[in-house]
C-alpha cells in the first residue's frame, strides 16, 4: 500500500512539473509576442498600427475572394453544369448496350466541348498522333492484348517478349545495345525510377543514408517529386541567362560526400536549351556519382548503362505470405496492351527519317508594358493551348506532327496578340493568375499553390 502511495504521489509530482513547463512556454510565448508588439507600436505609434492592421485585413480577403473566384473559374472551365448535364454517379441497375455507351460517350464529347478538338494543330505537346494509319496499327494491337498483364509472363508471354524488345530497341538507337532498361508509364515514372536506382545503389555502394542530388532549376518537376517521395535533398542550380545550360561550377562546388545522382537535360521543358552533358558526365565520373540525362517530355522506357545498376530498381519481397513478390518498377499490375502498341508502333515506323527541331525566338527589345503571359492569355481566347513558364515569365509550344500545318496560323494569331497586349495590366488572364502572380505578389506563391490544389481537387468532382 505504502509502494503505491509512493507511486501515486510521484506521478502527480511529474504531472505538475509538466503542467508548470507548459505555462511557462505559454508565458514565454506570450511575453516574446507582447514585447514585439510594445517596439511595434513605439517605432509606429498607434495610428500607422491600426492602418498596417486594417492593410493586412484587406489583403487576406482580397486574397479570399481571390482564391473563390478562382476556384469558380476553374470550374466553370473543367466542370461543366445545367439542367441537361447528366451524371453518372452509381451504377446503372441495369447494365447498358454498347449502343447506349457509344452514344453517351458522343453526347459527352459535345456537352464537354472536347471530343477531337486537339486534331486542330493548336495543341502544345500532348498528344502525340502520328497519322490515322500510325493509330490503325496501334489500336489493333490494343484490342489484341486488351487484357494482358506483364505481372505473369507465364500466362502473356508475347507480350513479355515484346517488352524486351522494345527495351532492346530503345537501348540500340541510343547506341549502347548491352546496357539495360525498362518499360515504365511514361517520362514521370522513369524519373521516379532512376532517382529511386540512385538511391539504393548509393546505400549499398557508398553506405550513403542521407542522399543529395543536384540538378539545374530547368530540370523537370519530376525529380522535385522524386526527391518529395524518396527522401532525396535537391540542390537547385541556376542555369547561365544567355545560354541556359546549367553552372557547371556551381554544380562542382553543390557535390558532397551525400551526392548521388546529378541531373543534366537534352533538351529540357522550359526552353528546349541542352545542358553540357559531356562536363556532366565528366564530373560524375570523377566523383563516383550517378548522371541521368533527361528529355523532358513522356518516353516508355528507362534505360541504364549496366543490367547490374537496373537491379537497384526492383522491389523485392521474398517473405510476403502471399509467396515471393518482386516487381520491376512502381507498379504490379501493368496494362499489356500500352507495350503490345509501343512495339507495333515502333515496328511500324522502323528507322525511317525522323526530326527534332528546337526553335526559339524573343523580340529584340521587349517593351517594358508588354506581359508576355497576357499574350499567352490571348492567343488561349484563339484556341491555342500554350505552355506558360516562369522564371524568367514565357510562353512555348511544343511542336508535333499535328502543330506544323498550322504553323503560318500561330505567327498570325501571334502578331495580332502581341499588338493586343500591349501596355494591357497583367492579372486578367489565367496563365497571369497562376504564374505572374507568383512572383508580383506578396502572398502569390502561397495563393499559386492553393489554385493548383483547387485544379487537382476539380479534376475529380463528378
């Protein structure tokens, strides 16, 4: 009785020591905030107080009504509504007619305004279509292994073949045949991997548990997700104004003992400029470092100089009860049917003739009134779909097979838009809204991040 007495009394003891801690934080917090204030006011006085006060006020509800008219912009422009739009949200108690499905996927397609709009040439990148035949020898494929899955090569081994060959195809152009690779779901996977593949190996090579990479501030967003999922620090380099290829002294001095990976482009997103990759690779080779080249825009495969790297890549479980699990990339489950129609594709088109051509141009003096995002915001009012860029504020459009027809249109459309733009205020367009503000105001990056969040939350309300 006398032990528990004892305990009792201890416990209470170290209760009241806990609580008397928290009031003193809470003091010293509010002592610090009060003494702030008192020099506030004593350098300002009371009148200029009140007014940064009421200034202060103004600005979050300017902000607020900001972000409400922003978000019902964004709807307004994704999510269609009125008494005629139909909604889908259980499952018929019947099941439907391939007729029925046809047709409702046509009304979709004219109450949403989309349908075959990006067949008009005004679409930056995206959609990379190459011609009705190209689309015939795909979409064969497609229906062929509509239901293959590459997790069991025993039951779609066609389609495991094809997988590697369309590895061994990629590594051959890229003239290293015995190097290594997989199939991912696009340009955002392969860099997820890599990075992923750096790190690992990095561990297990180098013994390296807090990892570092180094890339250009040009360098895809995708390696800032990477480093936000993986755990990696990232180093941003600035890139030369005149040139745009990355410091490569400033990327010498950003290695570390940490440095797992560094990044270069060819070509990057944002002006289609190439890093020095040969300086790059001139560095990761004197610091033991991992060097991924990257080209911006979606690619089926990632490819490595060794089979012995490529396996830092896999995930493997060999004590699940569900028996050995083991997966090359992010996912399990793959559709069979996206290889099926890489391979067909590429069989299709063989080695003929193929180009890429990077154009870019500026005014040789740009007026001082002249918002070059506006300009973007006024060729969207002619159907354009462009890419706003910050850092510096530019517009590009990432050309296809589909954009050249229509290249005499977009010089027009483009004269006629920059007449237009002149000494016009910027904050009246979308692409202004989520770019310029950025950097023009105040609270625009907190605000450019909660329109994005708004963009992804719209893309999902039915």
């Amino acid at each position: 009785m006398a032990k528990s007495t004892t305990l009792s009394t201890s416990a209470v003891k170290a209760q009241l020591n806990f609580n008397n801690l928290k009031t003193l934080v809470f003091a010293y917090f509010i002592a610090t905030h009060c003494i702030k204030s008192y020099r506030h006011l004593r350098a300002r006085g009371l009148i200029a107080t009140i007014l940064e006060l009421w200034e202060l006020v103004a600005k979050l509800s300017a902000k607020l009504r900001r972000n409400g008219k922003a978000k019902k912009d964004i709807e307004g422009k994704l999510v269609k509504s009125g008494p005629n739009i139909v909604r889908h949200l259980a499952l018929p108690v019947q099941g439907r007619t391939m007729e029925w499905i046809d047709a409702e996927m046509a009304r979709m397609d004219t109450e949403c305004g989309g349908g075959d709009t990006w067949k008009q040439g005004k679409l930056s990148g995206a959609v990379y279509h190459g011609g009705d035949d190209m689309e015939e020898i795909i979409v064969n494929a497609f229906k062929r292994y509509v239901v293959s899955n590459p997790l069991h090569p025993d039951v779609f081994p066609a389609i495991r073949k094809m997988e590697a060959e369309v590895v061994a195809m990629c590594l051959r152009m890229y003239n290293h045949p015995n190097g290594a690779g997989t199939t991912t779901s696009g340009g955002t996977e392969s860099i997820l991997m890599s990075c992923k593949t750096h790190r690992e190996w990095a561990r297990d090579v180098k013994g390296i548990t807090e990892p570092e990479m180094i890339i250009p501030v040009t360098a895809h967003a995708a390696f800032d997700k990477a480093g936000k999922y993986f755990g990696i620090k990232i180093h941003h380099i600035p890139v030369d104004p005149y040139t745009r290829q990355v410091d490569i002294r400033h990327v010498r001095r950003a290695i570390n003992s940490n440095t797992i990976m560094l990044v270069g482009s060819a070509v990057n997103f944002p002006d289609g400029c190439m890093d020095d990759i040969e300086a790059l690779g001139a560095l990761a080779r004197k610091y033991r470092v991992g060097l991924h080249v990257d080209c911006c825009l979606g690619v089926l495969v990632i490819m490595y100089r060794s089979a012995d790297l490529r396996r830092y890549q896999y995930y493997l479980n060999p004590t699940w009860t569900g028996g050995v699990y083991a997966s090359p990339s992010m996912s399990g489950s793959r559709p069979g049917s996206l290889i099926a129609g890489a391979w067909a594709a590429m069989q299709y088109m063989g080695q003929r003739e193929t180009s890429c051509i990077v154009v870019a141009f500026a005014a040789a003096e740009t007026p001082k009134k002249l918002n070059v995002l506006e300009v973007g915001d006024l060729m969207s009012h002619r159907g354009w779909h462009l890419n706003a860029l910050s850092n510096p504020a530019a517009v590009h459009i990432a050309c296809t097979r589909l954009t050249v027809p229509m290249a005499d249109q977009f010089i027009a459309d483009l004269k006629d838009c920059i007449t237009e733009a002149h000494g016009k205020p910027a904050g009246k367009g979308n692409m202004v809204a989520l770019y310029g503000l950025g950097n023009s105001s105040a609270v625009g990056p907190a605000l450019v991040s909660r329109l994005a969040t708004m963009f992804l939350d719209t893309l999902y309300k039915a």
